[in-house]
C-alpha cells in the first residue's frame, strides 16, 4: 500500500517521508533528459536555475526519440569537451515555453544551426552552442532587429533606434558596414540576416528569442486571468519574469524601446502578485508589492493590489496608510488625486454598503453558477416574492420558505434568486438537504463538503472534522457574496452548521417544517408558501393544459384544481395527464381523480399531500409496465437522482429501456432529466416510487435490487480504478450479478467524472446497505472505492464512508471485511497525518488479517505499521516491519508491493543517516516499479532517487531525476507526487545556493501539498520558506513561516517535522544574534536524533558548532564541526562536508582547503557558505 519518498538534506527543511500508493497513468513522447527538464519546472513559473553540463565521457552520444520537440527532431550528438556548454531560451515543446535563468551557460545542446536570442537584459545571441561575440555597436543593431524579429525594418528607424537624434554623416553606409559585421560573425547563419529593401530582416524563430516569448506568456496570463483562472494566470506571469536577466538594450540608445520592455516587465509583476493575492498567497504578494511600490512610488496599481492584500491579511490599517502615503505623493508631486479605482478599493476598506455589489472574486475553479432553471409553470407567487424582496432589502441574511409538501416552496425561491442573481457577484450556491428523504436527511458531514467545493475547496483540502468544515465554509464566504439556498431543510439542526459568519451573503432555505427555532434564535425571515389562489391555481392549468381547454370546461378545471388542493405539484401532475388526452374532456379526468382522492383520504383525513398521491397514481397507471418497474425501482433506495444506466441496474433492464422510461416518466412530471443526463426527483415521488415498490415487489425482488445497485458501483469502482491505474480491491470479488449494468470507460478522464456525477447516488447505495444489508457489498464498496477517495474526494467522506462499513463488518462478525476496512481507515488516518490512530488501526487490521488467514493484508498492515512508527521517529524498528512484509510481498510475487516496501527501507535507511544502505534498496525499488506499470509508484521511486542522489551531493542528476518524477506525476494527475517532487526540487536548491529559486518552488510545493493535506510536505515547504526568508533578511516572515510549521508538528507529532522545526529556529536565533537560544534548541533537536532522526545530525553538528563560535568557545566549535565532517563523511554527504570544511577554513584562519567547496560551487564556479 505505500512506496517511500526519502528525506533530504540542504537546508533546515530536509525531509523524510512515506507515502501512499496509487498509480495513474503517465506517458512522455519526448527524450527522457528532456521532459525532465521540461517537468522540472514548477507550476509557480520561475524556471531552474542554470548549471554546467560536464561531459567526460569520450563521444558520449545522447540518444533521442522521435518527438514535436525540437532536440528530438535534430537527434543532438553531444560530444566530448571538459566542460561543454549550451543554452536554451525556453523549454523544448512549444506548449510549454519557459526559461532558464542564467548567469552561467545552461543544461541542453541547442542542435548546431540554431539562431537563438535574448533581448531581456544584456544581449546575447548564439548559434547552436556557440556564442557570437559582437561589439557593442553590433550587438545594437541586432537589437534594433530583434524587437521586430522576422519583420523588416526600415533603414530610417534602424537609423533612429542606433543614433537617436544623433546619427552620423553616412549613416546609411555606416549601417551597410554593421549589417556585414554581424553576417560574418553569425558564420553558418549569416544568412538569418536578410535584405529587404528598404530595410533588413533579422529572421530568427519565435521560440527561440526571449522577447516573443515573454509576450506571449503574458498574454496568455491576461487573458486566465480574465477568466478567474488565477492559479494558471499566476504560472504564467512568473514564467513570464524568469525570462529576464536584467535591464534590456543596454547598447541601444532608444529610450522610448527600453521603456516599452520595462513597462511591460512592471505590469507582468503586477499580473503575478494579483494572481497571488487571488490565491491567498498573501504573505508573499505584501512582501512583493511592497517592494513593486518602492520602485514605483507613483504607479497605482501595485498600491491597490498592496492595500486589498494588506486588508485580506487582517492588517487594515496599514493598507489605508499605503492610500494615504501615496495620495501625499500624487498630490505634491502630480497635481492629482488618486483615481476612482483607488479611490474605490478605500472605500471597499473603510465601510462597505449592506447591499453595494462588490467586486467579483475570481477563482481558480471560476464563479458558482448552480441555480437549476426555474420550471416554466411557475405561476404567481407575486406577495410572496415581494415578501423575500423586502426581507432582503432590509438586510436579511437568512430568508426561510416554508409550506406544505407540493406547494411549489422550491420554485418559488429558485424564482426570487434568479431575478436576484445578479446582486451575489461571487455566485450562487444550490443544494438539496433532501430533509424528508425516506433515507435520512443529508448529514451535515456530507452537506458541508459539497458546498465548500462548490465555493472552489478542492476535495482533497476539505478538512476531515464537522467543526473544521464549518470554520472553513465561515472562512471562505467573510468576505464573498454568494447566495445559498438549501433546499428542503429538515429542521433548524441541519441548517445551523451551513450558515456563514457575519457576511455579505445570504441564505435562502425551504422547508415544511415552520423553523420557528430559526426565526426565533437565528433571525432567520420566514415567508409562507402555503397552496395557490384559485384564480392562480386556474392560470396555471391554463399554461400547462391550455387556456382554451380550461375556457372551455371552467368548472370542471376549478374542481380539478380543488381536488388537487391549488398544490402546484398536484396540478401539474395532473395537467399532464390531460395533456397527453387532447381529445378527452377535463371532467372525465376529474371524476377519476376524485374517486381516486376519496379512497386515499379514507386512510388519513386532511392529509393534503394524499391528493398528491392520487394524481401521481393516475400518471404513474397510465405508463406502460416496462416504464412502471424502472420507476418503482427508484425507491428501492434513498438519494434524488440517479443516471439511466444505474436506473437499469436497480429495474434489471437494459440502459436503453431505462432512459427510455425515465424520459416518458420526465413527460408526465415523475422524473426531470438534468443537463449531466441524470434524473432527478421530487422527495414525495420518491416516497410514492418506494411505497409503490413495496406494494407490488416481494421482498426477495426488492432485495435484488439492491444487490444490482451494488454490484453495478462496486465492479463501477473497479473498473475506476483500473482506467485511472489506481489500486483496485485488494480481495477477489464475485461477478457481477446479471443486470447490474457495470459501466465501461474509456480513459481516466471518463472514469473520474462518472464517480463525481454519481456520488451521491453511490453513497446512498452504500448506505442503504450498511443500514439494511447486505453488509458484505457495503464494506467491499468502500475498499475498492479507497484510492479513489485518496486521491479525488474529501478526506472527511472517507473516514465517514470508512466508519460506517466498518460498523457493518464488526456487526456481522466478518474478519476478512474488518480486516480490509481497517486497511482503508488506517491509510486514511495517516493521510490526516493522525499518526497514532493510523498505527492503532493498522495494528488492529493486522490482528483481524491472521485471524482472517489473510497473508497480503497482514503484510499491507505491517507496511503501514512501518510507515507510522518511522514517522513518529523510529526508523531502526521501522525497518523490521518492513523486511517482514518485504518476505511475504516476494512469496506472493507482488510486484507494486515490492516496490513501495523498498522505498520505504530506503527512507528508514536515509532517515539513519545510511545512505549507501539507502541507495541499494532503491535501485532495487526503481526497476521493480517501472515494470509495475503503476505511475504512482514509478514516479515516488524516481522522487526517492532524487532525494538520494541530493544528499549524496550529485545535485545535477537529482534535478535530472526529480524533472522526470515531476514530468510523469503532471501526466497523471498525481498532485501528491508533484508536491513532494517538487518539495525535494526546492531543497537542491537550497544546497545548491540559489535560495531565490527554491523559495519559488517550496511556494509552488506547498500549494500542492496543502491541495491534499500532507502534513509533512506542509512543515518542510514552511520550514524551507522561513529559511529563504531569513537569507533574504525577511526574519519576521521567516518567523511566522515558521510558526505555521511548528503548529503542525505539535498537531502530528512527528519525529521528522519536529527536528526540522527545531533546527530552523536556531538558524533564526543565530540570525537575530541569539548563540545561546540558537544551541538550546540545537540540543532539543539532539535529543529527536538520538530517538531515530539521525538524517540531519551532520547539519546539527555544524549549527552547533556555528553557535559555539558566535559564543567565543573556538576550541568546542572545532570539535562539533569535526564531528560533523565525521558524520557527514561516513554517510557520504559530500555538501555537508563541504560546507564543513568551508567553516573550519574560516573558523582556523587558513586558506580554503581542496575539496572544500560544495558540489554546486565546483560545478558553477561559486561558493557558497552553509545554508543560513
């Protein structure tokens, strides 16, 4: 069940974990060195930082496959040279054009004939990988070309952007002269420079010059950004910046050339912090626009930006003296006030009106649109939609309809929040609470996810507990303005919890219960809906009928609409059925209808709803059987919708027939078709479907309905799991009973919208059963349902899916089913990071396996035993659990298995500090996993990989590594791997001296590890910012990063996370000057390495000694470092040794020693000094 990704080492945040196992697919058309590379880059943007290839290998060859991408195309043969070098503006594949930053020559042989060229900063031109040297009246004039690259310019403004107002006297042959030069220089490809009378072309492709590039990227995030998908605009506007290596055209005098390319570098930053501010990285958008406004004390944009995020952080003051300070400026300096934008996003901060629309939220996921269409029957209503709009205008937050059943209290209020639509900008929100299902109401547990998903939380950050849920939907809705309208509402309980906090939004509920605890305790504003007028009650008869029927027959449609009691559904019910008779009279209808109504009410008198029931009875009578058996079949379980496949599976008839039947029931307003193709229900349709299945199916029928249900989700998930290559069941299910209509898809993308458009349909299934039997589908549903769950759906509907089939298990006395639930619970736990539950109920599941005579699940608990204890920080007993159910994973021949158990005894080895042990049991692991065919596990083996070769100072081929984990998680959809890829990419960073670029990362990484709540890719990514914060001299940022991780870690209790947590606070003190706290905390983080997190001690050792030469104590510094030279040479960490050695240099006052420098300093031709 789970594969190993191994901690690292390079900064305060090095990291060791194990995850679970899921695989989905992934593919590359591209060589692998190349989609590494092309993987390696983050979704934040910013690219990676530049290194020196060095190829000692004589005639080496790089082989290539064929490929879009053009290094593939030209088949590149690198040749042997001491220390070949290359550069590239962007990314190999057109669709993903990124950068490398430079500084030194970068990473891949461009094919020799290549004309390349980057304007954004000093000019450089290259041709394949050699660069032209020109002078700098050249280098000018290609500039002047290249800023209309592939067009011709003119010989006049080439004269004007060389000389500006001052050319010489034959500037014509002055310009002919350098046109010759610079052909010469570009040799092979003198002839991109062409003659185009009057002028010249400088002919050079788009990809491969910067400037066309940035362009593009920048309109592309523009435009994302105009449709609210921040995350993606916020990509590409980092990308965008990357590109720039300083100011541009420094040989051109053309003022006016430079100050375009400036602006537009100044508004693709303002781009970048909006998205950040949009996405709630707000900390970082202060810091940013900060200094953006410190640049441009008169640019009002960045200020407006800088005071919305300043506002959202809580610091509101602060922002309104940003408007003040810069209003000063504008006044002194300009003569002007500040415009009616600013001037707005002030008032928005100061004292926003009740009822003033606000500025719209865009959101990755876009605004909530899900207000179903209003029923064209809908018929007046007139005082009481007054009566909602003057509840709203006076400031009500919580409008409540109430009525009987089949009054119309759902048309109604979708009525009054159509035509209100336009005053929520942050959308409308829609759910049906299903209060009087036959099922249950909906649980809040199960109400709060959906609208937290509705409002853009992915699934995955759905926090697990009810009260957690609750603060979120709070959190999310304090500063929107979205309508919510919750529909049939049980009761004032099931309500409370989906309210927000004080907010711009409102609340629209239905219910038949009157809510008087809500009006009363809540200030909820009730409006009655109780049956129509007559009058209205005839109007609408005359739409749905037709008026010249209801003209013809007046008292026969008056006593229809008396025997139907003036309910809306009633009569339309009914009005079909005439419908479907144009050439019967209405009174021959009534006459039925009534001697209908007079037997039901003889059962309970002055039930209105009973004139329901008898109009349905006619509907449903004059259906063919075929049609009958799909409806009644409906109320074999709860739930308000279900698709025609499904519908097929609870009748035992074939889709066809189904959709067919749906559809005439959709005719005479049993059924609605919805625009996915499902069919929904009124709840009294339900309850009538249900009683109608019980009075004409035995029970035995009824019983197989269910089973068909069942099978048709359970083998449904299966199939889930197989096209989206995640774990199927690890038990062997019996087939398929004959009509469960078990689905088929095509791909992943197919499978994966089939379990979110069933979903509530399937948990009701699953529901149904656990409550009433049989409980042996139920717990089996669940289990093969977990890697779905894991991957795509709230944690919080797990662990309650989880619970419940664990309750049917333990009821039934079923080991074999206890045992596997207990698996799925355990790993569900340890996704919420509840490591001591996690090991308790893998323990459990252990116990329940032998007794089961369960080899494999004994050995998947003793996996997990293993990833609990290492993770409370006990690696070496780790290890012992792991080899047990390495045994029993080879005896079974179960590859993905075996697979994963290696990674995990190489995060135990590594997290020992045995890395040679470590690398053994992970080049086992990497070809096991490859041939596994599990994408998940093939890319953690690479992740682990990368973490190995990073500790083991070989930070080159980690990038390598880690690009292609990057690359083959992105492919399928593994958000979890990319976030811990993405995290160890941050880290080689760091020990490769480039903190900028790893604080780009770790952001990336810890939005992704936050999108699925690992805990412990969370702590290394704020641990990792608080150190890049604390490099760049931020320290209160870093301060705060830091207190962010260390709440975690309290929370979790983890070994790893805590000696991280520690470590970077002594940085911190010795930062702020602090020696004494700084080795306080240094033995504290002693004392978690001495329990089993010995990965970091070489680090300790050297942040001991750090501190002790601050405090004076020469001679006890000394031996703390040597001990970590010691450490760090024994493990093999050539960085640490490095950077030891490096402080021992400096520490004894002699020249640097050979062998001193870090790997990345030898390969870049800098040093660096410890991380600090």
């Amino acid at each position: 069940m789970y594969s190993a990704s191994l901690g690292s080492s390079g900064s305060s945040s090095a990291q060791i974990r194990s995850i679970s196992t899921s695989s989905r697919t992934s593919s590359s058309g591209c060589h692998p060195r190349q989609a590494s590379r092309s993987a390696a880059r983050p979704a934040g943007g910013a690219p990676l930082p530049p290194v020196t290839v060095t190829d000692t290998t004589p005639h080496k060859s790089i082989r290539t496959t064929p490929s879009p991408c053009l290094p593939c195309r030209a088949r590149t043969t690198l040749r042997s040279r001491s220390a070949f070098t290359a550069w590239t503006v962007h990314g190999w594949c057109a669709d993903s054009a990124w950068t490398e930053q430079t500084g030194s020559p970068i990473i891949w042989p461009v094919p020799p004939d290549v004309l390349s060229a980057r304007l954004l900063g000093p000019l450089e031109v290259t041709v394949g990988d050699r660069r032209i040297r020109l002078t700098g009246r050249q280098r000018a004039l290609c500039a002047a070309l290249l800023l209309d690259a592939n067009r011709p310019v003119r010989v006049e403004q080439l004269v004007d952007r060389l000389w500006n107002d001052r050319p010489p006297s034959a500037a014509g042959a002055r310009l002919r002269s350098l046109v010759t030069e610079v052909r010469r220089a570009l040799g092979t490809r003198a002839d991109a420079l062409e003659t185009h009378s009057p002028g010249y072309l400088l002919r050079v492709e788009p990809s491969r010059c910067d400037l066309p590039v940035f362009e593009s990227l920048v309109a592309e995030g523009n435009r994302l950004a105009a449709g609210g998908d921040w995350s993606s605009a916020g990509e590409r506007y980092a990308r965008a910046l990357a590109l720039w290596r300083g100011d541009p055209l420094p040989d051109l005098p053309a003022a006016p050339e430079r100050q375009r390319l400036l602006e537009l570098r100044v508004t693709a930053a303002e781009g970048r912090w909006e998205a950040a501010v949009e996405r709630g990285e707000r900390g970082a958008a202060v810091a940013e626009l900060t200094r953006l406004t410190g640049e441009h004390p008169l640019r009002e944009r960045p200020h407006a930006l800088l005071m919305r995020a300043l506002h959202a952080e809580g610091r509101t003051a602060e922002a309104l003296e940003v408007y003040a300070a810069l209003r000063r400026r504008l006044v002194d300096e300009l003569a002007v006030e500040p415009s009616a934008e600013l001037a707005a996003v002030q008032c928005e901060l100061l004292a926003p009106e009740p009822h003033a629309v606000p500025r719209p939220t865009r959101g990755l996921f876009g605004v909530p649109r899900q207000l179903p269409a209003v029923t064209p029957l809908f018929t007046g209503r007139v005082a009481e939609l007054g009566q909602l709009e003057s509840a709203w205008a006076e400031g009500g937050r919580l409008l409540a309809v109430t009525g009987p059943a089949g009054a119309g209290k759902t048309a109604m209020a979708l009525a009054w929040a159509g035509r209100a639509a336009d005053r929520f900008p942050d959308g409308q929100l829609c759910l049906d609470l299903r209060g009087f299902d036959r099922s249950g109401p909906m649980p809040v547990a199960e109400a709060l996810p959906v609208l937290l998903q509705g409002l853009g939380c992915p699934a995955a950050r759905v926090p697990v507990t009810v009260e957690a849920q609750a603060a979120l939907l709070r959190t999310l809705l304090a500063d929107r303005c979205v309508l919510i309208v919750l529909d049939d509402a049980a009761d004032a309980t099931q309500i409370r919890p989906l309210l927000p906090g004080p907010s711009r939004s409102v609340v629209l509920v239905t219910s038949r219960d009157r809510l008087s605890g809500l009006v009363t305790a809540d200030g909820a504003r009730r409006v009655v809906c109780e049956t129509l007028p007559p009058a209205d009650a005839l109007t609408l008869l005359a739409r749905a009928v037709g008026a010249d029927r209801v003209a013809a027959e007046p008292e026969a449609a008056a006593r229809l609409a008396r025997l139907c009691d003036h309910l809306p559904l009633a009569l339309c019910v009914a009005a079909s059925r005439i419908g479907e008779r144009p050439a019967a009279r209405v009174a021959d209808y009534v006459e039925e209808l009534a001697e209908r109504g007079r037997l039901a009410r003889l059962a309970v008198d002055g039930d209105s709803a009973l004139m329901v029931r008898a109009a349905l009875d006619l509907s449903y009578a004059k259906l063919p059987e075929s049609a009958r058996l799909v409806v009644r079949s409906l109320g074999a379980v709860g739930g308000t919708g279900r698709s025609a496949r499904a519908a097929a599976a609870g009748a035992g008839v074939e889709p066809a027939v189904a959709e067919e039947a749906l559809r005439g029931a959709a005719r005479v307003h049993l059924v609605e078709e919805s625009a996915d193709g499902r069919f929904t229900w009124h709840d009294l349709v339900h309850e009538f479907a249900a009683q109608r299945l019980c009075e004409e199916e035995s029970p035995e029928r009824r019983e197989a309905a269910v089973i068909r249900l069942l099978d048709h989700y359970l083998h449904g998930a299966e199939r889930v799991a197989t096209a989206c290559r995640l774990v199927p069941s690890r038990l062997p299910l019996t087939a398929p009973v004959p009509g469960a209509q078990v689905p088929e898809f095509a791909d992943r993308a197919e499978a994966l919208a089939w379990v979110h458009r069933e979903w509530e349909d399937l948990t009701a299934v699953l529901t149904h059963a656990a409550e009433h039997g049989p409980g042996r589908q139920a717990w089996q549903l669940v289990v093969s349902l977990s890697d779905v769950l894991s991957h795509e759906l709230p944690l919080a509907d797990w662990l309650r899916l989880a619970e419940l089939a664990l309750r049917v298990a333990d009821r039934t006395g079923d080991r074999l089913g206890g045992a596997a639930v207990r698996l799925s619970l355990a790993l569900a736990h340890w996704r919420a990071t509840n490591l001591p539950e996690a090991l308790a109920e893998y323990g459990r599941a252990r116990e329940l396996a032998r007794e089961a005579r369960w080899p494999e699940g004994e050995a998947i608990a003793l996996q997990g035993m293993g990833v609990a204890i290492k993770q409370l920080g006990r690696p070496r007993a780790a290890l012992g659990y792991y080899r047990r159910a390495l045994t029993r994973f080879r005896e079974a021949g179960l590859v993905v298995d075996m697979a994963n158990v290696l990674g995990n005894i190489g995060s135990a080895h590594l997290a020992l500090g045995e890395l040679e042990q470590a690398r053994e049991a992970l080049d086992e692991d990497l070809p096991l996993a490859r041939a596994s065919g599990k994408p998940h596990s093939h890319a953690m083996a690479l992740v682990n990989q990368g973490l190995v070769r990073l500790r083991l100072g070989r930070l080159d081929e980690a990038l390598d590594t880690l690009a292609e984990a990057q690359h083959m998680a992105t492919e399928a959809g593994l958000t979890y791997v990319r976030a811990v890829a993405s995290e160890t990419v941050a880290l080689v960073h760091m020990d490769a001296g480039r903190p900028a670029r790893a604080e780009e990362v770790f952001t990336e990484a810890l939005g992704l590890a936050t999108l699925v709540e690992n805990d412990s890719c969370r702590t290394t990514c704020l641990v990792g910012l608080s150190d890049t914060a604390r490099i760049a001299g931020r320290l209160d940022e870093a301060q705060s990063r830091l207190a962010e991780a260390r709440g975690i870690v309290e929370r979790t209790g983890e070994a790893t996370g805590s000696m991280m947590v520690l470590l970077c606070d002594a940085e911190l003190l010795l930062a702020r000057d602090d020696a004494s706290g700084a080795l306080a905390r240094v033995r504290s983080a002693e004392r978690i390495g001495d329990e089993g997190a010995r990965f970091a001690l070489s680090r300790l050792r050297l942040l001991q000694a750090r501190a002790l030469a601050r405090l004076g104590s020469s001679a006890r510094a000394e031996e703390a470092a040597r001990a970590a030279l010691s450490l760090a040479e024994r493990s093999g960490e050539r960085a640490v040794a490095g950077w030891v050695r490096r402080f021992l240099d400096e520490l004894l006052g002699r020249a640097p020693e050979a062998g001193s420098l870090s790997p990345s300093a030898e390969a870049t031709g800098s040093t660096r000094t410890p991380p600090e």
